[in-house]
C-alpha cells in the first residue's frame, strides 16, 4: 500500500488538448462554468451527457458508459444541491442522491483506468463553529451545521472516497472544496435556492412589481465568502494540471461580505429602490464562513472576477434566460 506521500507524487503533466473529459453535471452552475472554460483553452474532446441520457444513480448505467468511453479525465461536479429550505424538507434525497452519484463515479472511474479524477465538495463540510478563515484540517474536528448536515455528510463521504483509493489503489483522485457559488447558471428557484441568487430574484420581481418592501429571512449579521464560479472553473483546470495531493484543497476568493451587505449591493446592482426589512424569527445558519484558501495561492491560483463586477454578470444573465422565458 502506498503512503500518502508517496501517492501525492503522482504525475502532475499538463492535459493534453485531445484528451477525453467527462464532466458530470454539465447544465448546472459548476458543471457549465467547466465547460465554458476548458472549450475556452481548446478542449474540444468532451463528454457531455444529461440526468435523462446518464442516470448517474444508477450503477449499471455509469459502468456501462465508463466501459463504452473510457474518459481520461473526470471533473466530478454534478450533485443534488439547494438551500437550507430544502435541505432541511429533503435530507433523505440529499445524503443518498449525493453518496449514490459520487459511488458510482469514482469507482467506474478507477476500474476504467482513468487518469485523474477531480472531484468537487462543498465548504458546508466544516464545523459549524470551525476556526476562521477555515483551513483544510478542519475537516471532521466538530459538530456540523444541523440545517444541512445532509448534504456535508455525503460530501465528507466523498472526500474519503478520493482518499481511499488514492491511497489503496494509488488512483489519482483530488478533492476540491469550493466557498458559496454563484454566477450563471445558477438556481434561482424561489424556495430551494441559496441566499444570493434568492435575493437577486427577489429584488428584481419586487422592482418589477413596484413593491415597497422586499423581506429577508434572519438578521443580516452571518458574513459569507462568495466565488464567481469562472473563477472556480479557473481554478479546477489549475488543479487539474497542478496538484495531485491526497488533502482536499480550499478554493475561495478570500473576501467576506455580511449578508446585509450583500443584500444591499444585490438592491443596488438590481436597481430597487424600496427596503429591506430583516424577519429575524428565521434561521442564519452558520455565523461565519471563510475559507483559508492560502494552499491554492501557494501553488500559484488566485481569483480575478470582484463581487459587484460577479453580481452584474448574473443579473444580466438571469435576465436573459430566465426573465426573458418567463
């Protein structure tokens, strides 16, 4: 059996432009963001397959595609995802769902001898009360968030996953664990969405409604870490040809923002002139979420895309393809 160091010296050599990769989740907000970009840097060899043509739950159907296809690399980037509302109404989707597509992938993608796989966790996979900014080892030191414990769980269950069959099998799996997403393509659903796109839509239905007041669940207080997710997809490419390490890695963009400032901006990007007012009988979350991304930084990432520059971009976005289906 390998150690851990000895595993993490696996080769590191830049992918090759007509290498075959499989990106799960391709429609979604990670997932279409990876693909933006890798056909960006010239990668025209991309797998590419919808819920309805590759039912990632299904054992069966992922070994049978893996045997057809025999992709060389894998970014692992589809899961079941939402907010605290639907993670606190569906937890039996959430943890199965997750722990089912993340089986299936990772092992059909070591039977098939996939060069390196890179799969994609959450930072809700920390204490609830870690230390701030949250390094990487704090991963397993304390309780988690209850509200959506859930989805951390089958996420972790990832992590190890990666882990174990890098260290059992020397497979070249990597865990990458992203700060709170947002960007096109994101969930805008007005209940099982997260806090920014929520309140973007929110603002921009109670502008377009001439509504006085918008209502906001919590105080404002919690500070968040936002990423534009090309930032992220920036960073999983770098990862991809420069870390091979048996730790997952933090990627964040390092700046905090409460969420009353962030509603305020999102009121400002949007152009609503009503209130916000704060229903503070509703849940916060987690008080505070930094990441300590200063691993990526040292292997040489680092983001570019500011978070009022990010907030514009989706605004315009949602009202191109959303609004405008409307």
């Amino acid at each position: 059996m390998p150690s851990p160091s000895a595993a993490s010296a696996m080769d590191l050599t830049p992918i090759d432009k007509s290498a075959s990769i499989l990106v799960t989740g391709h429609r979604g907000l990670v997932g279409s963001a990876v693909v933006r970009k890798l056909r960006s840097l010239g990668y025209a060899n991309l797998l590419l397959r919808t819920h309805s043509e590759l039912d990632l739950t299904s054992q069966s159907a992922v070994d049978a595609f893996f045997d057809a296809h025999k992709p060389n690399y894998v970014i692992l980037a589809a899961a079941k995802v939402g907010g605290i509302h639907a993670n606190n109404t569906f937890p039996a989707d959430f943890i199965t769902i997750n722990i089912q597509i993340q089986t299936n992938v990772i092992t059909s993608a070591f039977k098939h001898n996939t060069a390196k796989l890179l799969f994609l966790g959450s930072s809700c996979i920390y204490p609830k009360f870690a230390p701030q900014p949250i390094p990487e080892s704090a991963l397993l030191t304390a309780p988690l968030e209850p509200t959506n414990e859930w989805y951390a769980i089958a996420k972790i269950a990832g992590i190890k996953m990666c882990q174990a069959f890098r260290i059992q099998h020397s497979f070249n799996a990597i865990s990458a664990m992203p700060t709170n997403l947002y960007g096109p393509n994101d969930n805008f659903h007005p209940e099982n969405s997260h806090v920014l796109p929520a309140l973007l839509r929110r603002f921009h239905e109670a502008k377009t409604n001439i509504v006085d007041e918008v209502v906001v669940w919590g105080s404002g207080t919690p500070l968040r870490e936002f990423l534009h997710v090309d930032d992220l997809a920036d960073a999983l490419v770098f990862m991809l040809e420069n870390y091979s390490g048996l730790e997952h890695v933090n990627v964040g963009s390092g700046k905090e923002v409460s969420i009353k400032e962030l509603a305020e901006l999102i009121k400002e990007v949007v152009g609503y002139q009503g209130k916000i007012v704060w229903d503070s009988s509703k849940p916060d979350g987690t008080p505070r979420k930094l990441m300590d991304s200063s691993k990526l930084a040292t292997l040489g990432w680092e983001p570019k895309i500011s978070l009022k520059e990010g907030l514009e971009d989706t605004y315009r976005w949602y009202l191109e393809n959303v609004v405008a289906q409307q």
